[in-house]
C-alpha cells in the first residue's frame, strides 16, 4: 500500500514563498520518479514538476522555470517543493504523485503516475 501525504500548503501575498513537502511510503522510493501537479478551480490538472528517483534530473513547466524548485530526500523518502516569487495563478491544489514504472526520466504527463496524495491548497493574494 502506498501513501503519499502533501503538507506545507497556505494563504501567501504574491512575491511570498511557500514550502510544500511530501511523505512517501513506497518500497524502493529511490527507484521512481516523483512529481508534483496542480489543480486550480474549474481547470484541468496541470504538471508543475518532476523529479527522477536519483534526485539528478529535473523537469518544471515552463511557467515556474526560476521560481519553483523541485527536491527530494531518498534517506527519508520525501519530495519538496520550493516557491518562490509565488503569483496569483499559482493558487491551487497541490498533489504529489509517484511514478507507475521504476528507473524513467521526471516524466511530465499525469497518466504515468499511479499514486496520488490527497492534496495541499496554495492560495496566493494579490
């Protein structure tokens, strides 16, 4: 049984930064990718980041590119998410997800992923 548990999430002014990180209780953590998405009301899911299970790629969308940074801690199986420069359409539910297939590259697209928290909401003031 796998788990995964968003925590961080709040209320920030734009310009402000938050921290989200999530708790993973997966076998062999280190082997799968991680990533996180988003989902803003009355959108679709989006794909913010990605990390691979080493920790030495990464993939962003563009729109977070110098902003967001995306890490993980093998040791304590847990993924983060530093944001920074946050704006307004950055508010959202935040969701971690964990790869459906060990040893890939970050992947981008929310079908490759099998393993979903429950979520962290991220509300940015203008």
């Amino acid at each position: 049984q796998v788990q995964l548990v968003e925590s961080g999430g709040g209320l920030v002014q734009a310009g402000g930064s938050l921290r989200l990180s999530c708790a993973a209780s997966r076998r062999a953590f280190s082997s799968y990718a991680m990533a996180w998405f988003r989902q803003a009301p009355g959108k679709e899911r989006q794909f913010v980041a990605a990390i691979s299970g080493g920790g030495g790629r990464t993939s962003y969308v563009d729109s977070v590119k110098g902003r967001f940074t995306i890490s993980r801690d093998n040791a304590k199986n847990g993924l983060y998410l530093q944001m920074n420069g946050l704006k307004p359409e950055d508010t959202a539910i935040y969701y971690c997800a964990t790869a459906r297939t060990a040893y890939t590259a970050p992947l981008t697209r929310d079908y490759d992923y099998n393993y979903w928290g429950q979520g962290t909401q991220v509300t940015v003031s203008s």
